[in-house]
C-alpha cells in the first residue's frame, strides 16, 4: 500500500497547480471571447445588421466588416 501512495503522490501533489492553470486559462479565453463578441456586434450594427446568415456571404467579402 505504501509504494502505490508513493506513486500517486507525484500526481496529487500537480493537482493545485493544474487547477489554477485550468482557472486563469479560462478567464483569459473569457475575456477574449467577450471582447470578440462587442467587436462582432458593433460591426453588424454598423451595418445595419441583426445576424449574419449563410446567404451574406457577398457582404462577409465585399465589406470591411466582414
């Protein structure tokens, strides 16, 4: 029992760590995304758009917003 706590151990010990990598990588993406999505609202509102469909594909590469 003892050498498979001593092999387990290493791993228990990386948890914390892996956690608050896990954390702050997720809130950075957040805030990205978050920024991503104002940045993409805006453009459609300048527009004059509420959505982009399959069918504005000649807006997507005929507009600098696209």
């Amino acid at each position: 029992m003892r050498a498979l706590l001593d092999r387990i151990r290493p791993w228990w010990q990386a948890i914390p760590q892996t956690l608050c990598y896990q954390v702050v990588t997720k809130l950075v993406l957040a805030a990205a995304l978050v920024g991503l999505r104002r940045l993409a609202a805006w453009a459609l509102a300048s527009q004059g758009r509420v959505a982009v469909t399959s069918g504005d594909y000649l807006f997507l590469v005929t507009s600098w917003q696209g």
